[in-house]
C-alpha cells in the first residue's frame, strides 16, 4: 500500500521515467548494473540474480572474473538471494538465505530444493505462481519465458517485502515492461513493429523466441546493430548463431560506443558466419531502401547503441506498409 522508491536501469512505460519516490514508502527498489562493478557498492536487503551469462569481459578479462564479481555482490546480501534452480552457487557461511526459482511447463515436477515457481501450460496465457507458500494466478502482459521469471522473481521479493498477493497478481497484468524492452510501436494483422535494445546473445534469443511467441506463423525481419567491437568478437560464434534464427537479417555496422576499432572484427566478419539464407549488410543511410527491398510482416530492431534514433523512420515505415 505504501508503495516503493524505486532507481530503475530503464525508463518505466507507466510512468515515464526511471526514478520513483513514494512519501513514506520503506523500501527501495533498485537495478543493479555489473559494468564496472558498480553493483558492488550495494549492501541489499534481498536480491536476485537471474542468471549469469558472460558479458563486459573489456571490463573483467575472463568469465571466471564476471563470475566472482558476481560472487562478491552476493556476499553482500543481508537477507535473502533468489537464484536460478539451475545455477550452481556454493552457499557461505554467514551469508543470506538462498531462494531458488524455475519456470516449468505443466506436469513438470518441482524440485526439492526450488523456493518460487511459475507453471506455465501450452495454450493458456494464464501462468499459475507459487511464491513459497503463497499460490495465485495471473496473465503476464509481456510475452516470452524470460519475462515469466522476470515476474517471478519480482513476485518473490515483492512478498518478502510485505505486498500482498492480491496485489501482486494485479501489477504482473498490468505491468507493461520498460522503454526499449519488447517496446512493440505497432500491433496490426498486417504490421507489426517491436524496437529492443537487446544486444547480447542470450537477449537476443529471448527476444526472437518472445516475439515468435507473440506472433506466431509471421515473418520476421531483424535488424540489428552489434554494440562494441570487444563483445562482437567474444560473442561472435553465439551473435552468428542466434542472428541466423530470423527471416530475415538486417546487419548494421559495429556501434563502437567507448572503444577503438579492433582489427579483423567488423560487421563484414561478423556477417560471413551467419548461416542463413535472407541476410543483408546494411547501414543507417540505406537501410530503409533495405527494407522496401523485402516484404517485413514483423520488424524488430535491436541493439544498444544510436538504433533508437531508426525508431520514428521505422515506425513510419510499417505504418505505410499497412495501405
């Protein structure tokens, strides 16, 4: 009832903003970023990490590195950490109380040692969610897997801090994401146009599965711009992979953000290893003769550098196809 101050890592589709400040509100809702350890100068009640997938290794060198940090920020919970069913993590003496989470599909049976649940059943959009003891159903508004353990997650720690499940049932349907996440600009039978600011494998993926998900038997075109020239060359067999699992693939050119180009590492090296059919090099400047080039039933554009600013184009773009 009393609400949360909350200092998100990106903007809230609600409210339109990423920070939050409730008159006597308790507790602090805070995302917490691992580049440049910077997640290290929290001390939180209660916490979860969602998974530990490898990135920033210009900051850390080493997956073995990103891994201790990420040790090293679990130390320095109070209370309670809820982690995947899946991660292995060697619980300390002293440190907090370990909840595990899983998403299952229905008649999967519960592990033991798994805390929090959302059972998921083919057909239905409706998810069942068990919060420790606490059992309640709800139709999250964002598609995908990913997001069902986002909610979960957010479920669990919202009960630990008092929210009652009445009320949690009603933010899940309600909630409707943050800007540049599954940001869907247009949803028509005959368009449709989602912008995401995905730009590591394992997002990427979850992207495409959630819109495949959302949409399905439709076409669709990817246009992607590869953040870094450090993360394309680490990544690259896992970029060429999940790249390929599009219809069709718009490459854009590497966004160098901080860094200075890398030899041998280019959006031309990184194109060569997609195995697929429908795939185009492309740039800021043509990419919209590109896409006329090709009939887009669902376009996605995706990537964390200056991509945003092809959203109002783009947009204009599928709004045209549609007469």
């Amino acid at each position: 009832e009393e609400g949360c101050h909350a200092f998100l890592g990106g903007i809230d589709s609600r409210t339109g903003t990423n920070y939050l400040s409730r008159n006597g509100a308790r507790w602090y809702v805070v995302e917490a970023d691992e580049f440049d350890r910077s997640f290290h100068h929290l001390e939180p009640t209660c916490a979860a990490i969602t998974n530990l997938e490898p990135d920033h290794l210009d900051i850390y060198g080493t997956p073995e590195a990103f891994r201790a940090a990420f040790e090293q920020f679990g130390r320095q919970v109070k209370d309670t950490l809820l982690l995947p069913a899946e991660l292995a993590w060697a619980a300390t003496a002293g440190g907090p109380a370990i909840e595990r989470f899983a998403v299952l599909e229905h008649g999967q049976s519960v592990p033991d040692d798994v805390h929090h649940v959302a059972h998921l059943t083919e057909g239905q959009e409706d998810v069942k969610f068990q919060v420790g003891e606490v059992h309640f159903s709800a139709r999250p508004a964002l598609p995908g897997r990913h997001n069902v353990a986002n909610v979960l997650v957010a479920a669990a720690l919202a009960i630990h801090a008092g929210a009652r499940p009445k009320q949690v049932a009603r933010a899940v349907a309600e909630f409707h994401g943050v800007h540049r996440r599954m940001d869907v600009h247009l949803d028509t039978p005959d368009a449709v146009y989602i912008d995401d600011y995905a730009h590591h494998p394992t997002e990427l993926e979850a992207l495409l599965s959630a819109v495949r998900e959302r949409w399905p038997h439709r076409h669709i075109t990817l246009v992607f711009q590869p953040h870094l020239y450090s993360r394309t060359r680490d990544f690259g067999e896992e970029f060429a992979r999940v790249l390929g699992l599009a219809d069709r693939l718009l490459l854009l050119p590497i966004y160098p953000a901080r860094e200075a180009p890398i030899p041998g590492v280019d959006a031309q090296w990184l194109f060569d290893n997609i195995s697929s059919p429908h795939k185009h090099l492309s740039t800021s400047d043509s990419i919209f003769g590109d896409l006329k080039a090709c009939s887009a039933d669902v376009l996605v554009t995706a990537g964390a550098g200056d991509i945003d600013r092809l959203v109002p184009q783009a947009l204009q773009h599928m709004q045209r196809r549609r007469t």
